[in-house]
C-alpha cells in the first residue's frame, strides 16, 4: 500500500475495482469504480477520514483529528484520480487527503456496498440432536494457529465444541483458554471448581441435576465462551445434555409467535446471592439485534427472580415461559453427552444452553474445572489470526 | 421471619401492611392490605415462587423446582391467612405454600405496587462543571463501611468522585479497586500505566491531548467504572476534564431532538486494534433505557471506525456527532482539576466522559495506574452493605 495513502488499520484492503472516476458534487463526491458501481461520498466523510499523518498518529493509527475542529461546509477545491489509482481531494484551505481504492471500496456506504458487507457476515449454523459434534486435539490448538482458527470459526458459528487430550491435572484449564486471551474472573473465581459441596452457594455445585442454562444469567453481560473441563468423573450419572438456544429461540418464533414476542419484550430479573454478593440482572429472556436476529439467550430458572409484569400480561408471559422450557425439553433439540477425564467441553454461553443430569456423589469422585472468556475476545483473536 | 416461610433470598422483608382478606378468583387469589390496596396473585405465580424448602434448596436458597412441572390450571384447594399473617395456601394435589406478608408486598404486581417500586428506585444526580466534587479519605475507605457505602452511593448517583490520601507505590490501586471487587482485565493489563510511550498502542500513551472519551468503548460491555491513580505528576499540562456525559445527553435532548435521536438510533463501529488485538464493537453512541431514560454513553473519537450509514442519513448523523462534540466543549459542563501524587479518580465510565489536556513530557516526569471495575459488582457491593 502506498504510505501515502496509509490507513488506520492493520488490516489489508486488496483493490477489488479500480476507480474510475470522481465527480464533484455539491455535498458529495461521486465516485464510479470499473464495475460501474457508483458510490457518493461526502465531504465531512472524506475529510474526517483523512489518512494521513496529520489527521492520524502514525504509532498507534488512531486519529487524531476531530472533524468538529474542520468547517461543517468544508469542501474539496480539486478532486483527482493519480496514476497509482489513488482518489487524491485537495481541500479548501490546503489540505490534502489521498484515499487507497481497496480502502475507499470496503468502506463505501452506498446501499449496494452496504448490502454486500452485510451479506458477506460469517453466518451461524443452527443445530438439533444431531449435530456433528466438532472436535479439536488439545496438542494442535496449542501449536497450531490453523487449528486453533478452525476451533475459533466453530465457537463462533455453531456454539458448541469438545476439545480432547487436556491433561487432567487441576489448572490446565488455564493453558487453553489464554490461547484465546485472558479468562474472565467472577465472583466463583477465576477457575471454578464443579464439585458437590456441603456448603454451596449455587446449586450448580450440588449433586442436583441442573436444568438448561446460561451462566451469570445475572451479569449485564453474560459470559462469552465457557468451559468446562473433566478432571475426575467417577460417579454414577451427570451426563452433559446441550441445546442450541437459537434453533429453540426460532422454533417458537414460528411455532408459537405470541409467545417468542413475550420472551423478547417482557424482562425478568435474574438474582445471584449468597452472603458475600448479591448480583441482578433485568432483561429479556431472548435479545434481539437492530435486524430482528437472535443473538441472545438468558436462561436460568434457579437463577430467577419473581416475575415482575402488569397483572394483565402475567398469564401471557407464563404460557410462553412454559413453551419455551417445554421445548428445551425435547429431544429433537437435545445433546446429551458424557464428558470423560482429559476432555472440555468449550461453548458459546450466550446461545448453547446446558444441563447437567444428576449424580451420585457416594458412587465415585466428580471433578470438573470452569472459566469463560468474553466473546469479544473470541472475536478479535478471530480478526487477528485471519490476518 | 418464620422459618416455614422462608425465602429465597438473604434480604429482609420487613412488614409494611398486614394482609386483611384473600379471595379465591378463577385464576388467581386476590389480597386485600390493611391500607386497603388490592394485589392479584396468579395461582402460577403464587406455585412458582413457593418458598419450602421442597421448592427451594435452602443452602443455596435456589429453586429446584420447575413450574414446567406443574399443571398450567394448577389451583388452589383452600386458602387463608394464619395467625402469624401469613397467606397460606393448600394446592389441588396437597402441596402446601406459606408467604410471609412482607414478602408478598415487596413482590406485588398490581399497578399500584409496581408504580411505588419505579418511584423507589435511587435516581443519578446530574451535574455540570460547578459541580461540588465528592471527595473520600482513602484511610477511611480501607477500613469503615460506612465511609465505603457512601463512597460507592456517590458513584452508582453522581457517577465522579475523587478519593484522598492513596499510597503512591506503584500497584497500591489494587487494594482500594478491590474494596470493591475483583478487577475487570483487559487487552492493557489488569492494571494499566498510563505514560508517554515511544510504541504506544494507544493514545493514552502519549503525551497528546485526549478529547472527551469512555474507555473502551470497543467491548461490548464498557466498563463500569474507571480508577486513575496519580503516582508522579511533574510535567506541565495533563489536567483532568469531566463532562456528564447524561448531562449532556439530556440537553441535547431539549436543544436538538432530531441530532438525540440520530445518536440513538445510528450505531458506530468503534475499533481498537494492535499488531496482537482488534476489537470492534457497533453501538450508537446514546443508550436508552425500557423507560428512555439514558443509560449510557459510548464515545471515543479516537477509537472511531468510518461511520457506515445511508447516504441519506449521513449528513443528518455528522451533524448530529458534532452538535454532541461541540456540547462536550462547552465549559458550563467541563469540570477541570489537575490530579496530584497520593489522588485517584475514581468515576462511572460507561456516564462520565474524561479527557486530559496535552501534557510536556519534557518538563517532568508524568504516571498514572489505572483500572476497570464492572458496575455489576459495584451495584452488588451496594446491595450487600445495605443488608
């Protein structure tokens, strides 16, 4: 890339269509590309998103210009293409702003542009019973930034992922989630320990079988990714049983459109207490994006608080509260799994609900470690390994 | 509280009103207070959150049982109040349910009740620059809970305080943070130093002028709340700024309707990336709440992606972004203070916007620590000091 014409990025943007030509508009200018896509671009645009080393520092690629410090009717005295295919815009006052094509074209927000940036998002892959579960070698994810990419590209599009061959000792949890990033510590700890406990304080660590569920349900953000690792697992029953969220969340929204509507508008509290905390979190059962997509589910019934909603749509929110467990419920939707010492379990907790079924404490030893990490970490890892 | 009607939860629920009468309706049972109030109950609810210990585990104080489980017309076969003035109800199939009063008022869904429990909420206290800073002894802080809760009331309702008399030992910030809870980590470190970088990966670790900002408006979850910790202060420039940024919000609001709802409406994608991260997050820059009121503001020139809306709506949203800016300037709202060796901020990141005058790395030698604490764990620190 021309160092003239560096961005704020450390990203490559290959030239897809060269410029063709730029025509001053009043506002705007209009650029055409050799496809014949035609992309206006405004001036406060162009200008705020001078690339050069006035306008952005160099060393970090962050800006350093604020658009406000330039005149709200600021407009171009010359517009060019150069012989490097370059859209050069000299400012009135002096100015010179010099804009790479690949740049300009991934950036363009005229409505064909923006149609294919959204088209092209990675899509997730819904799943029942069924699923091929994917699988990931714990000795190449360590070594091996394919693998782990491929193990990345699965947590975020299908949600749910084993990994085998972790060593069983107590903590190697650690090792594998900070290939990722950082673990996200709670009020449980940066490492968790799943085990059946006299003095619990959540009935995740009792021998109680625990219904589907999102962890932290609790938090305003619940965690991203969670794991759960075998260390010892003894004793009689705890199968793990997963449910995709999502394909629930979509199930109900054309089975049952009342009630996937009260799930999305009505919040409930969930609470998370014990003597040293005292955690509640307002919101709805199933988020929503700007586009109508689901990108959330917060699910815990043990973690609930009364219901709060007016007196005429209790029974409405009931139904649908039902419906929806109901499905959870139902084997199309269910993967049920036991997990061996040296395996994890390594899923998305925002969307793959999970149980466990109950176990008999007095038949052996169960042992299992957790942490999460946040799904923006998940992602940017993502961006940078796909460099 | 009667053991037989414990609830779920470590709060007290002190009574208010005696229940006076309880009618049995078709679905659901309707109480009458000594002031008169009416509250309905659904027969639903009143199983759902049965309080036994059956229903409940009582270690844990979570709930075991699934309303899933129970019929959908599950009624009542007598109901009544007993001599302690509990509401006691026997349910088709002998399951038995005792609710303390206190409880069952504290959870009432009646307009009324529900109305009383809005108008109970704490409320923000907006503030412009002649805002009388809340200041806190650090002494105090350590080792008196009342100094504590006050500290932290201040925080959840003002959303900037500034506390006294800290330690300058490099990492001393750890302890007062964690009076609160556990450190939020990030890409920067758990605790970050903010100096004049040669390879700064961010602006921050320059010597420039930094514009009004949140920190780390590229997570999903910006964190709740920002300490910034003077160790050494030599150099000339580098005073603080904080703006309100509701304040803000709220004026904009009544001044130019149209530019609030553009900032609420238009989601930006702000980016922080280096050679080994790159996060993006997209979210307008205004947050509402169910109610409208405004919860949070998301802004960082700096860390600012090329806006990417419709041609239609750009000119409308550059105008909207630089009426937001030039607010920020305005000094009726710019409290301004230089921070000195043994001071903190300590401030609500995702409310109050800082930013710092350019400095003279030259003229002395200039280091701050800073960290995050996420205002799940304030709030619940709140909650339990309140106990």
């Amino acid at each position: 890339m021309n160092t003239a014409a560096a961005v704020a990025d450390f990203r490559r943007y290959p030239l897809v269509q060269a410029l063709t030509a730029a025509t001053p508009l009043a506002d705007r200018v209009q650029v055409t590309w050799a496809d014949g896509r035609v992309s206006p671009f405004h001036h406060q645009w162009l200008r705020d998103n001078c690339p050069c080393p006035q306008c952005v520092y160099s060393v970090t690629r962050e800006q350093v210009l604020e658009i406000v410090d330039v005149p709200e009717d600021v407009g171009p005295c010359e517009i060019s293409i150069d012989d490097a295919g370059h859209l050069c815009v000299v400012w009135q006052g002096g100015h010179q702003s010099l804009f790479d094509p690949g740049w300009l074209r991934a950036h363009a927000y005229d409505d064909h542009s923006r149609a294919e940036r959204l088209a092209n998002k990675p899509r997730r892959q819904l799943w029942q019973h069924d699923l091929k579960l994917p699988v990931f070698e714990y000795q190449a994810l360590m070594v091996d930034t394919d693998a782990l990419l491929q193990w990345l590209l699965a947590l975020r599009d299908i949600g749910l992922t084993q990994v085998r061959g972790v060593p069983t000792e107590p903590g190697s949890l650690k090792q594998i989630a900070q290939r990722i990033s950082f673990i996200r510590e709670s009020n449980f700890g940066v490492l968790f320990n799943v085990q059946s406990k006299a003095d619990a304080d959540s009935n995740a660590y009792t021998a109680f079988n625990l219904p589907l569920h999102s962890d932290l349900p609790t938090r305003e953000l619940q965690p991203g990714l969670q794991f759960l690792h075998c260390l010892v697992n003894d004793a009689d029953g705890g199968e793990s049983i997963f449910v995709d969220g999502f394909a629930i969340a979509e199930a109900l929204r054309q089975e049952d459109c009342e009630a996937f509507d009260a799930l999305c508008q009505i919040p409930v509290e969930f609470r998370n207490k014990d003597r040293h905390s005292d955690y509640r979190c307002l919101a709805p059962i199933i988020a929503l994006d700007a586009l109508g997509q689901v990108t959330e589910i917060r699910m815990a019934n043990f973690l609930r608080g009364p219901f709060d909603t007016s007196v005429e749509q209790m029974p409405r929110f009931y139904r649908a509260y039902r419906r929806f467990i109901a499905l959870t419920r139902e084997p199309r939707f269910r993967l049920v799994q036991r997990l061996e010492p040296g395996q994890l379990w390594c899923f998305d907790n925002r969307r793959t609900l999970h149980a466990r079924n109950a176990f008999d404490p007095n038949s052996g030893a169960r042992h299992f470690q957790g942490c999460y990490v946040d799904r923006d970490e998940l992602l940017s890892r993502i961006l940078v390994l796909q460099r």
